[in-house]
C-alpha cells in the first residue's frame, strides 16, 4: 500500500484542492488518510480506483448514447 500527499493526488486527478475536499465532503472521494498531527495523505489505490470509475462512467455514458442512434 502507498500513501500519497496532496500535492500527488491534485496531479494524478487534475483537479483543484478545493474541489478535492468538496468531494470528499459530499463522499465523493476517497477519505483522507491522517498521518501525523499536521500530515494527510490518500491511498494511492483509492484514488486510482476513483479515477477508474470515473473512466468507466464515461464509457457507459458513450456507449449507451451510441446504442439509442
């Protein structure tokens, strides 16, 4: 397992930091991970999970727009 920090997870999704921690707060990220008094980090594997349902969604969307022509 691999811990990732902030500055990871904005370049692996591309997302802003604000928008991270507005999707967790509605539970639509992966939680963070505490580490130490002033540390967080994300489990690597979460994130990639994540990001991979996000893929998947956008394949579902496309192939079922192309199913209805």
């Amino acid at each position: 397992m691999k811990i990732i920090r902030l500055k990871t997870v904005l370049e692996i999704t591309s997302l802003s930091r604000s928008t991270i921690y507005d999707y967790m707060s509605r539970d639509l990220f992966p939680k963070q991970v505490k580490l130490g008094e002033n540390s967080v980090g994300w489990v690597l594997s979460e994130v990639e999970d994540w990001l991979n349902d996000r893929i998947s969604e956008r394949d579902y969307k496309l192939d079922n727009s192309q199913n209805l022509n």
